[in-house]
C-alpha cells in the first residue's frame, strides 16, 4: 500500500478562461488534502492544465501565435488563480512537459505490442469542440448535431483505434463490484447505464495533417495522440510511472493508488468513468489499483449552467478581489453539496460570510477575548466545574461537534463539516447570553463561574480553528494566534482541555468584517 494519500484534480483545459467552477473544484481537492494533513496524514496533490489539442491550435492560429506559446499564456492564468485562491498542490502537471510525453509514448507502445491498438478507416461526423466523431446517437430529435457539439465537419481518414469494446463486460463487473468506484453514489448508476450502451471502439490518433499540435504516436510519426487519451495519463506520469530513474518525479508506489481523482459530472462519461478505468486495466493495472472518482456538480446560475456564451460566467479574480479570499472558499465550501448542483449567488455569499463568521465565529472570538481581558487581564483558570451548561458543553456539544465534523469530512461533505464546526461557535455565543459573563464579574461569589466561562469559551473557539483551517488556513491561523496558540493544528489536539490552567490569550483584532454589497453601477 502507498505510504501517501494521492488526491488529483482533472486538470483544467487551456483553451479556456479560469471561472468558478475551476476555482470550486481546486479549492474542494486544497480543502481534502489539508484535512489529510490536519490527520498527520501524508498526502500528494496533483493537479495542472492540459495542453494539446485541436481547440488550443485552432485557438492560437487566431491569436498568431503558436500552439504552446498560447497554451503558455492560459496556464499563467491558471497558476495565478491558485496562488490567489490558497490553493497549494505538490505535483503540477503540465501535458507538454517531456517526461509526460515519454510515459504516453512508453503506453500506447506497450498497448500497440499487446494487440490493443489497430488502424481503420472512418468516415463519419466530428465535433470541432469535442475533439470527437460523433453517432446517430448524438443526434437530436430533429435528426441534427444541436449547438452543444459547436462545428460539426464530416470526415473521412484513417486513425488508430484503441479496443475499448473488448473491456466493455470487465467494466460492468467492476462497476457493480466496487461500491467506492463513483462517489456519490446515485452517479454510479449512472455510469453503469452509459457502460451498458457502449459500442464500438476509441478512436486514439489525429492525423498530423489535420492536427500537429500533440504527442506523436511512437509507431507511426504520421499521427499524434487523441487529447483524451492523452490527459488523462497526468494522473499517472506526473506520479512517476514509467519514469527512468533521476526523473525527479516521485516513486510510483509510494502514492498510488490515488485515493480520489476530484472531477466534475460532465466528465465523468465517458472519459473518467469509461475511457480511464478501461486504459488502466488494459496497461496491467489491478482492480484495486483503480481509483475513486470523486464527482463533484455545478455551479449554475437560476438552475442554468454557467457559459460566457450565456454572459453568466462568474469570475473567481474579481470575488476574492471583491470580498476577500477567505469569504469566496468558505461561500464555495459551504454552499454546496458535494456531488450536488447548486445555484451562485453574490447576496447568499455576503450573507453566509456575515451570519456564519462575521456575525457568529468572529463576535465569539472579540466576545471573548475582550471579557478575558476586561475581567481576567486575559488570564486563563482551567478550574473544575460542576455547572450544567458548561460540562454540557466540554462533554457534549465539543466532542460531538468534533466527531460529526470528522465523519462528515472523511466522506467528502464538506458543506456538513462546516456545520459542525459553526454551529459549536453558536452554541458558545447562546452560553455567552445565558451566563451573562458581565453579571458574574460583578458578584464576587461567581468568581469561580466566571474562570470557567471564560476559559470554556477560549478552548471551544481553539476547536473551532481547528476544525476550520482545512477551509479558511489563514483565518484559522489567526484565531490561533488571537488565542496565543503555537500553530500548525492537527485534529489530534481537537480534543478538550488543551488550553492549561494559567495560559495568557492574546490580543482581540477584528478578523471577520462584515461584507456589503458593491455599490450599483451609473446608468
């Protein structure tokens, strides 16, 4: 078994500009793979752009440029957004770096040589937008290829096949055998009803004389390889297969298998959930060396997807600009479902900033923190206490608030996770108003309450952070240090008393402003 937990990301297409589902999908894959080390858990995030392809050609022709200077220029955007957005992967794969191209190549040899690749001539329809040929399938009731296939040319050529086909009964097999293969799991279903309709076979090639920008295919230079196929190799090159020595990549079986691939619904048939698993098995892969696909849904605006061509595109640049980097991950954490769609909205962002940390998590901490000073000079009593509100919080609310938010994290939910996490702050912030810590600084005889408020509200503001780095590591950090905690976290210490009898908190700073909405623009 690998010594790391592996988490990969689709990598993102370079024809087009990042929006906010890539900023979602990154963000939830940076979340997961902080929680893996918030468990003392090794892991390795890979995520990076894939550059080949007709789309990235035809699109630099337009530019005057070449195909890799203009695929250059995406993958910048991209980077920039990452560092924007916190995002911090340990592998970044790029499909025109050279020892990408020399797993591919290494690959589609060894498949040639086993018989699983042979070229035939077609004639047929082909999707410009989806580097495909299509089917009467595809088809629309009107008899045509509708607007989702953009140009459709017809063709005729001869290119390589891969025997997809011949997998086809291994697939059905595996998809009923391995519950975790999709999750969630209603798009199992879904997958297995697509695998039951496959026909036919992977076309793998493009001429060159159609298309020059890919990997060439090692047997005939006359040829390079189908974008799909391509890309989705990353997951395994980048991790070190098929590396010689001295690549610099890392140790293959020190990290595979992958725990999860993080992609979204629209791929997952055919490529993730058919093309993909098929490939592996057919290079030699077992089945428990096939991967989780961890599918994510959409962001959708009024219940339609987001396009440009809509001019409903939501740029992530201009709302961590706009709001703040902190507000747009915990917005995309905590208001959708994984696995679920759900529909953007600027207001709802403001609105579960200001309610949940504006309102609720950042007033718990300036509560608290300003009476431990007001009463105590921020000196903390860890003293026994018999009070029913109290241990009902220690011994109930905490513990459970940790464990529902393990529980929630470990299946990838982590819109409940945050739940936990915020809703211990209220239960903190309903104490404050029921104990009226004000009242008992002014009755000598409720000393001994008052230490124990006090000091219950610190440790459960310590949980919080805690619970809340994986989403917000800065905000986090900064609980911590308001709190005088010696950081990084880890869920280990997620559990009650970890603040000493004695321990001197920190200065009270605004950490969570509340947000307003952006003044309307002049007619």
């Amino acid at each position: 078994m690998p010594d790391r937990t592996f988490f990969t990301t689709a990598i993102d297409y370079t024809n087009a500009a990042p929006h906010i589902g890539h900023a979602y999908e990154k963000v939830l894959t940076d979340v997961l793979a902080r929680f893996e080390r918030l468990c003392r858990r090794p892991v390795y995030f890979l995520t990076g752009v894939d550059q080949h392809g007709q789309k990235v050609q035809q699109s630099a022709e337009k530019e005057g440029l070449s195909p890799l200077e203009f695929a250059e220029q995406c993958t910048a955007k991209f980077l920039a957004l990452w560092s924007t957005l916190g995002v911090e992967f340990d592998g970044w794969a790029a499909t025109t770096h050279p020892l990408h191209k020399q797993a591919v190549q290494r690959i589609l040899q060894r498949l040639f040589e086993d018989g699983q690749l042979y070229k035939q001539g077609h004639r047929g329809f082909y999707s410009v937008r989806q580097e495909q040929f299509l089917t009467d399938k595809e088809r629309n009731e009107a008899g045509e290829f509708g607007p989702e296939w953009g140009q459709v040319v017809e063709l005729e050529e001869e290119n390589y096949y891969f025997r997809l086909s011949a997998h086809k009964d291994w697939l059905l097999s595996f998809i009923d055998t391995h519950e975790k293969f999709v999750l969630p799991a209603f798009r199992r279903l879904e997958l297995r009803n697509a695998v039951e309709r496959l026909s036919g076979d992977l076309c793998i090639s493009r001429p060159k004389k159609r298309l020059s920008w890919g990997i060439e295919l090692p047997f005939d230079p006359e040829f390079v390889t189908y974008v799909w196929f391509d890309a989705l190799i990353n997951y395994i090159s980048f991790a070190g297969y098929l590396a010689d020595p001295g690549s610099g990549l890392p140790e293959f079986r020190s990290l595979w298998p992958a725990k999860a691939h993080v992609i979204g619904k629209d791929i997952l048939i055919p490529a993730h959930g058919v093309y993909w698993p098929i490939m592996l098995h057919a290079i030699g892969f077992s089945d428990d060396e096939i991967p989780t696909l961890l599918v994510h849904g959409w962001w959708n605006i009024s219940g339609a997807k987001m396009s440009k061509s809509l001019g409903n595109a939501v740029d992530p640049v201009v709302l961590a600009e706009r709001y703040g980097v902190s507000a747009l991950r915990y917005y995309l954490m905590a208001d959708i479902s994984t696995g679920r769609d759900a529909d953007f909205s600027e207001e709802r962002l403001r609105m579960r900033f200001n309610d949940e940390l504006a309102n609720n998590v950042g007033n718990l901490l300036n509560r608290s923190l300003n009476m431990a000073h007001r009463y105590r000079q921020g000196i903390l009593r860890a003293a026994t206490t018999t009070d029913a509100d109290l241990l009902a919080l220690s011994e109930g609310e905490a513990p459970r608030a940790v464990a529902a938010y393990t529980q929630a994290m470990e299946h990838y939910q982590i819109d409940a996770s945050l739940e936990a996490a915020v809703g211990l702050a209220r239960t903190c912030n309903q104490l404050i108003e029921s104990s009226a810590p004000w009242k008992l600084a002014k009755d000598p005889d409720q000393a001994a309450r008052l230490d124990a408020v006090l000091y219950h509200l610190a440790e459960a503001l310590r949980l919080v952070a805690i619970l809340l780095s994986p989403v917000l590591p800065e905000a986090a950090l900064g609980i911590l240090a308001q709190l005088n905690v010696a950081a990084p976290p880890h869920l280990a210490d997620a559990v009650w008393g970890g603040l000493p009898d004695g321990h001197l908190l920190g200065t009270p700073v605004p950490l969570f402003p509340r947000l307003e909405a952006p003044p309307a623009a002049a007619d």
